[in-house]
C-alpha cells in the first residue's frame, strides 16, 4: 500500500485501499457494527476525511481490518496531529509491520542474520531491482 506519509488524509486512502482487499469477506456495516456503530456512514465519513477516526476504536478497527495497529494509529495520529509526524518517528522510530516481520524472518531462514546484513549493505541494488521487477 502506497500511502504519503504526510498525505492530509493518508488514513481515508489507507481504509480505502484495505476495504478494496477485503471486499469480498466482509463489508463496511459488519466493521461499524464490530466498532459499535448502528450504520456504515462512519467508515466513509473516515475514508472522505469528513470526520477524525477515534483513537480508541484504532485497535478494534486494526484487528476488523487485519492490519497492524501501530500503522493503523500512526495514519489516525497524521489527522489530529499533522505536522507532529517527524516527531513521532523521532520518538517512536519506524513503524514495522507484521508483513515486514515475516518478511525478515523469511530471508534470515534462507540467509541467516548475518546474510541479512550482507544482503543490507552488499546487494540493496540487486534486491530493490528484483523488489521492482514483482
């Protein structure tokens, strides 16, 4: 998911985008019922940027949705808070995803930790070529 990180409403693209992947297993009035709302307005009241997503429902929509919460938190941070961005990621550091996690445990079964690295630092160029090539 391609989403600006400063982008005014990176969350509502962000929902937008991961109501498009899962279309086809769930819809947004099962999620608002989940989250305690009675209609699916809210969902596209977020996914417009006409209302704030609230911090509290971020870890039961994340869980709704399949997606990690600390993405999902940071996206909804950029809404009330925009310019604090850099802070955040001062602060807090980047956010990895549970995707990436498997991802780095997967090249270290094949590579090892130490292969990891030496991939890192001795073949970025090879492996972000073959990233753009998928």
């Amino acid at each position: 998911m391609n989403i600006e990180p400063h982008n005014e409403n990176a969350i509502g693209e962000f929902l937008q985008q991961r109501f498009d992947l899962i279309k086809n297993h769930t819809n947004q009035r099962d999620i608002a019922k989940k989250l305690g709302y009675q209609r699916p307005n809210i969902i596209s009241m977020w996914k417009r940027g006409e209302t704030k997503v609230p911090l509290d429902k971020i870890p039961a929509l994340a869980e709704a949705l399949g997606v990690d919460p600390a993405k999902l938190f940071r996206l909804a941070m950029l809404q009330y808070w925009p310019a604090a961005s850099d802070t955040v990621n001062k602060v807090f550091g980047g956010v990895v995803t549970e995707e990436e996690t498997e991802l780095r445990k997967i090249i270290e079964a094949e590579l090892g930790k130490d292969g990891v690295s030496k991939l890192i630092v001795d073949r970025k160029e090879e492996f972000i070529k073959f990233l753009k090539s998928l």
